[in-house]
C-alpha cells in the first residue's frame, strides 16, 4: 500500500522514502512484531476457552507432560501478521513476493487441517502422509510451473565455492525445487519440538536469504560479488523482515515456558517459504549450511529409522535429535540456546561463501 503512494506521488519528497527496500523492510519487520504482540495474548485465551491445545505423545521425554494442552495453532497468527505487513509494505506487482505467499498459505493450509486433525482425534497423528505428501507435491510442480513457464527463470545450479560450475537444468529444475521446498518444510516441522527451538533458527535463515536476495536482486551488487544477478528479487528482503518480526512476536510467547506452539500450521508453512526463498535467491544448495539444525534434525531421524530396521538398534535414545540430548540429561533451555548458536554460527559461515568462490 505505501509503495503505492510513493508511485502515484513521485515528485513529493516525502513519499520518496516509500521507495527504498530497506526502509520498507524494517517497517515490515516492526509491523509484524507488534501485530503479533497485541494480538498473541487475545488469541492464546481464543484457543485456551476452546481447549485448542497440544497433545503430547506418552513416549517422549517425562518433562514434555506438563506441556499437555497448551494452546497450538500459533503459525496461523504468524501467517495473519507476515500477509498485514506485506500488504503495507511490500511491491505487490512483484510475482516473486506473491509465489512465495502463495506456497505460505498452500502449506500453511496443509498444516491447519493437520493441527485440526490432531485435534479432533485427540492424538499426536494428524493428516495422513498419503495426503499430506501429494499435496506437498501439487504446490511444489504449479510453483515450479509457473517459474519456468512463465517467468523464464533461471534453471541453473549454483554450487558455492565454484564459480563456473553452473549446470542449466532446464526442466528438470522441477525435481530440485520439490525436494528443497518440501525437504525444507519437514525438516522445519521435525525440528519443532522445544519451547522456542525452532523459532530463532527461522530467524536468523530468513535474515541471512533476506540479505541473498537484496544482493542478487542489486546489479551493482551481484556483478562486484560476482553472483547470479535475478531482477525483482530484492523485494523479498521485504518479505522476509516481514516473516521475522512475526517470529519474533510469536517468540515472545513462546521462549521458555511457551504459552503457545507453532504447530504444524506454522512449521510447514514456514519451512516451505524458507525454501522457496532459497529457490529464487538461487542459493539452493545453501540451505543446507543456512538451515543446518533443520538438516541435522532430519538426518537424526533418517538415520534411527534406517538403523532399527536393519539392525534392530537405534543410534540415539531418542530421534529428533533434541530429544537425544533431553535424554542424555540436559536442560530444555540448555538444547535450545545450544541449538540457536549452532544455527547462528552455520548462518555467518553461509554469507562467507559469498566471497570464496
């Protein structure tokens, strides 16, 4: 909206401000934090007067049953705020903002009827992976569709360190854009398990593909750091500020003893924006170091699968991997900070390959 006023008013200074993505970010960064801070404590007592809260499975860690029945569904508040502050701030005719909102409210849907599943079985399985996976599926072929097919996008792979090794995949970019967005959608939702585990972990990824994509979406930029130059793409700095000052709102009442939880409506939904800016940042392969925690988490789960079917043992006590360490006798907020450092520091090393190639 406010984009609007400085194209309709172009002559008048004090609309030329509005035209500057990085002002316009850290507005979207304060809108989405404080929507969230005033409606959080109206929405946990919505969802506490209607028992909308979290089941806890009887086989996780003992200290998990006092979290029995705390309000869930929290990712749905996340996503009102993020929808609000782009629609203040953001350049609406950039089809590269409304792909990645349009994935946010697809698996964002996905998750609610998860979370709502749960809900009514009073179980912690909701929606089957029979359906949830070929719907994962579907949103992922139309995205990818409509990248290529449309906007002509860039179908080739960047590798970091290697600055010309860049495969053009053509159509079979299809294939990469469905494991990185569902990959990183479940791997998000694995991860979703401690009191505010999984919110600074998006966080600092959302800041760090933010900053990617102002640089690949900047001629001068992308040319001096000799990368991908994408136009348009710079405006999902916008989008991404405007998804960690929801973050940050909902950690707010989430930190340690949480009074609410993501649910699957948030995890999915964030994890599959998560990798869909990685797409069109064309910084793929680097979601694996940005979203290190995520992978580990998988990979912990991966891997007890594999080696109890094959062996009969499993590798740790207990799979994803925070649950290992809960089990081993840490502190929740001792995992949790542990684990945000981790990600902290597999962020900075990402922005390094930026100038080793």
């Amino acid at each position: 909206m406010f984009y609007y006023l400085y194209l309709q008013n172009k002559d008048e200074m004090i609309f030329n401000i509005f035209k500057y993505i990085t002002f316009r970010t850290f507005a979207a960064v304060v809108t989405a934090f404080f929507l969230y801070i005033v409606l959080g404590k109206p929405f946990i007592h919505y969802l506490k007067n209607r028992s909308i809260g979290q089941f806890i499975r009887g086989e996780g860690p003992e200290s998990h049953s006092k979290k029995q029945g705390t309000p869930t569904m929290g990712g749905l508040l996340i996503i009102f705020c993020v929808l609000i502050s782009i629609l203040l701030w953001g350049n609406l005719t950039n089809a590269y903002l409304w792909i990645v909102v349009f994935v946010l409210l697809a698996y964002g849907a996905i998750g609610f009827y998860d979370d709502f599943q749960k809900l009514i079985k009073k179980q912690n399985l909701g929606l089957q992976a029979r359906v949830k996976f070929p719907l994962q599926v579907l949103v992922c072929m139309a995205v990818g569709f409509v990248l290529i097919h449309y906007l002509d996008f860039n179908t080739k792979l960047i590798f970091p360190f290697f600055k010309n090794f860049t495969p053009d995949l053509g159509w079979y970019y299809l294939i990469m854009i469905f494991f990185v967005i569902v990959g990183s959608s479940n791997a998000v939702n694995l991860t979703d398990g401690l009191d505010g585990l999984v919110a600074v972990p998006n966080i600092m990824a959302f800041s760090t593909y933010g900053l990617l994509s102002y640089i690949i979406g900047h001629r001068v930029i992308a040319n001096y750091l000799d990368v991908a130059f994408v136009p348009g793409t710079g405006e999902l700095l916008v989008l991404c500020g405007a998804v960690v000052g929801a973050i940050i709102g909902f950690l707010w009442f989430n930190s340690y003893p949480a009074e609410i939880f993501m649910g699957d409506t948030g995890s999915l939904s964030l994890g599959a924006a998560l990798g869909t800016v990685a797409i069109l940042a064309k910084s793929e392969l680097l979601l694996i170091l940005i979203g290190g925690i995520f992978v580990l988490e998988t990979l912990s789960v991966m891997t007890q699968v594999i080696s109890f079917k094959l062996t009969g043992k499993r590798i740790f006590r207990m799979a994803p991997l925070h649950h290992h360490f809960e089990l081993k006798g840490w502190a929740e907020p001792k995992v949790i900070v542990r684990f945000w450092i981790i990600s902290f520091m597999l962020c900075m090393l990402s922005l390094a390959t930026l100038k080793i190639r």
